[in-house]
C-alpha cells in the first residue's frame, strides 16, 4: 500500500494509463484506490500474472502483484505529473 499526497486520484488513474499504453499491454491495474484525509491510498497489482509487470515469488511462482519495475516506473511518472508528490510505503 502506498499513500500519496499532493496529487489526486485523477492524476494517478492518468499516470496508470500512461504506462498501459506505453510499457505494460493493459496489465497493469490499481487493487486499490481511494482517498484518505488528504492523501491518496493506493495498491498496484496486475490483471494477469503472466503478463508484463507480473512478479515472481522467491520460490519461483507467478504472483498476483505488480514487480518492483512497475513502482519504479509508477513514481517516475508520477512525478513528472506532479512534482511536488510526496510518497509514502504504508
């Protein structure tokens, strides 16, 4: 779970979309998404485990969530949309 301030749920539904179309066909969805106070809670996952942005376990299995690419790849664009975010790992 991430927690963002300075930004709003738009601004991070516009980042998804972004990297949806340009690195990761669609794969990539929010398993959460709302506002808390006057921050913006957030989990990133992936619609199927195979696909780009899938991570793999350390014993080697697929699972359900986004690799640390992706993240990397969220907050680089996510700052370039709005540079004064503050984030944090909940």
């Amino acid at each position: 779970m991430m927690l963002v301030s300075n930004c709003t749920a738009d601004d991070l539904h516009a980042v998804l979309d972004v990297l949806n179309k340009e690195m990761y066909e669609g794969n990539i969805r929010f398993k959460d998404i709302r506002p808390q106070g006057r921050q913006v809670r957030f989990t990133l996952t992936v619609n199927d485990s195979r696909g780009p942005g899938g991570r793999i376990g350390f014993g080697g299995r697929r699972v359900a969530a986004a690799c640390w690419h992706v993240h990397g790849n969220f907050f680089d664009a996510l700052f370039k949309v709005c540079p004064d975010a503050k984030v944090r790992a909940g």
